[in-house]
C-alpha cells in the first residue's frame, strides 16, 4: 500500500465528536489492525453523522460484513466489509476504500451535503 497522507489525520481524530448547528453531530473512531482478508489496509474506523436525538443517519465503516454483487449471472456474490449506511434503515452499502484521506474526504462531503440540504 502507498503512503496515505490522511491516515495520521484519521488516526488523530479517534474517539472525537463534533457538534454542527441544529444539534446534528458526528463521531469518528479509527484504529490500526492487523492486515486481514477483512480489512486489508489495517484500519478499523466508525465515522457516523447522528441528529440531535442520537439517531445515526449516515456513516461509513468496517465492522461487519455486507454483501457485493459479484460480476457474473451465477458467480454469487462477495461479502466486502468497507461500506457505508447511506440512512438509518440500510443495512450497508459496500464502499470502495482506497485510502484514508478519501474516507475523510467522502465522510465530509456526505456531511456538508446533508447540512447544506436541511439549510444549516
């Protein structure tokens, strides 16, 4: 794996909660893990946008598996375990980690899209 410039900024904010206006806010939890079939860029991380009655309404992270629809008519389909909870009713969306800094980038972008979508 290449450097990943964001990886020490993921890794700083481990265990961090910000609050935005109208008492939406965010956590982000990030670790280092071993390299596994799982995780194999050696991060564990949670990132998840809540409102201000603690409902998770997005997030992004790689706690359990979801399944992928593999290519083929009868190939089946690949359980991946980077993936993202575009609402509080999805069980998983798998998402395609390339590196940290990305992670960050899309986390946020999800988050300034939905503040400015409520018109915070």
């Amino acid at each position: 794996m290449t450097k990943d410039p964001g990886l020490e900024a993921l890794l700083d904010l481990h265990g961090q909660t910000f609050v935005e206006d109208g008492g939406y806010w965010y956590k982000i939890e990030a670790w280092r893990v071993a390299p596994s079939t799982e995780r194999p860029h050696g991060i564990r991380y949670n990132l998840t946008f809540h409102n201000k009655w603690n409902q998770r309404l997005f997030g992004f992270d790689n706690a359990h598996a979801v399944a992928e629809k593999a290519g083929g008519r009868f190939s089946g389909r690949r359980m991946v375990y980077d993936h993202r909870h575009l609402s509080p009713q999805d069980k998983g969306t798998p998402y395609g980690f390339s590196s940290a800094q990305q992670l960050l980038t899309d986390f946020f972008d999800e988050v300034n899209r939905f503040m400015q979508e409520v018109g915070q």
